[in-house]
C-alpha cells in the first residue's frame, strides 16, 4: 500500500499464508495501537481495533498478492507502520496488470466489507449507507448497552471496525496520490501516451488532490487525516522537483 520495505528486525513476526510469506514489522502494531487509542477508547475496544486493523490491511495486501501471482510473480507482504505492502520482484509490468494489482487490494476489502453487510442483512440489522464524511449507517446489535453505558460491545466493535477500515480505507487508497494504490494507477494511466510527461501530470494530480483532502480533513477536525495527506502531497511535490531536475 506505501512506500518501501522497512528492514528486518528480530521482533519480526514471520508467517505464511496462501503461500504467500508475511513479515510483520513490530511498528505495525505500534502504529495500529496509537491509531486506536484515540477519544475515550477502552483496553478491550482498542485491542478489537488493532485485531480488525491486523485482518483488514492483510486481506488488503492479499488482494494484491492474488493477482501478482495470478501474473507470473512470487509476491511477499510486508506490514509495518505505514500500512502494508506487497511487493513483487518478477510480475507482469504491463500497465493493464499493474492497474489490476493496484485495484485488487482496495477490491479485496470492499468485499470483506461486502461479506459483514450480507451477514448484517440476514440478521435483519441493516439499514443502509448515507452519504457523509463516515457513509456507513447501520443498527447496532445492543442499543441498551450503548444507552446504559456509551461504548459498543465487542460484536458491534468489531462490525463497526471493519466497516469503517475496509470502506472509508478504502476510498481514501483509491484517490490519486502517490504512493497510494489510486496514484499508482493514474502514474500508469497517465503514461500510456506520453511517459515522461505521463509521470509529470501524475505527480501535479497526486499534489493538488492530496492538499484538497488535507484542507477538507483540517475543515472537518480531521488532525491526523489532514497531517497524513499533506505529507503526501509534500512527498508528491518533492519527487516532482526531482523529477523534473534530473530531465532538464
């Protein structure tokens, strides 16, 4: 999902799954934590959060996995603090199946969100989507407890997590900054005609957009959201500068 593979560290953790090698970074869960801590977050409700992190940037991940696989290649994925990655040294570099890739992790979740509204719906729970800053609108199980005591139980933690990480990430994976799966497939959009000029308008379309979500995040009191896209669009406008430096 970003950037690049941090380097090992003892406190790895290591497993297969699919055939697929899987390296936890111990910023992972550091970064999960923190990102779960926030408001008036309980132990058990922020473990829940961590837990539906872990299983939602892996499906993410595998998504990506799945097709690189599907293209000849041997991937390898890697969690650490920024998100996931999965990376692939010897896949189709064709831009029909690297668009594919870049879409099937965002796809992978839509569809393990798709999976908890059917779920939801044969229970007679859900009610629908809304249009806002947070488009998930759904009854919870335990109305009363959440009267009696403000906080969700762990079933409703859990729907409500993975809704809101595998939608809401979702979208936001999808815009086109770089290195952001959206940026990613309008680097190669962008380049089918014209490839150095291609690069050029995906970097100024990766800067514009992230400063528009890192303004509306700000308006909205989105603080981390807001600090996170600016970050982008700043790494954005850098990698642009060099870019054209180095062609002039």
């Amino acid at each position: 999902m970003l950037i690049a593979e941090p380097p090992p560290t003892p406190a790895d953790l290591h497993f297969r799954l699919f055939g697929v090698p899987v390296r936890v970074h111990p910023f992972f869960w550091i970064m999960s934590l923190l990102l779960g801590l926030g408001g008036k977050a309980d132990p058990v409700n922020t473990l829940i959060w961590v837990a539906v992190v872990f299983v939602s940037v892996l499906v993410h991940e595998m998504g990506h996995a799945f097709l690189q696989h599907w293209y000849g290649g041997h991937p390898r994925i890697t969690l650490y603090s920024f998100g996931g990655l999965a990376a692939c040294d010897d896949c189709d570099r064709s831009p029909r199946a690297q668009i594919l890739i870049s879409l099937a992790g965002p796809m992978a979740g839509f569809l393990l969100a798709a999976l908890v509204v059917l779920l939801l719906a044969a229970a007679g729970r859900f009610v629908g989507f809304r249009l806002s800053w947070n488009p998930i609108a759904w009854r919870l199980f335990d109305i009363e407890h959440i009267r009696q005591f403000g906080e969700l139980v762990a079933r409703d933690a859990i729907i409500s997590d993975l809704l809101w990480v595998n939608i809401s990430w979702g979208i936001l994976n999808l815009l086109p900054i770089y290195p952001l799966d959206g940026g990613r497939i309008a680097r190669e959009l962008f380049t089918l005609g014209n490839p150095r000029r291609g690069i050029i308008s995906s970097l100024w379309l990766s800067v514009i957009a992230a400063g528009g979500v890192a303004v509306y995040a700000f308006t909205q009191h989105e603080t981390y959201l807001a600090i996170m896209f600016g970050l982008l669009g700043y790494g954005s406008y850098q990698t642009l500068r060099a870019y054209e430096q180095h062609w002039r």
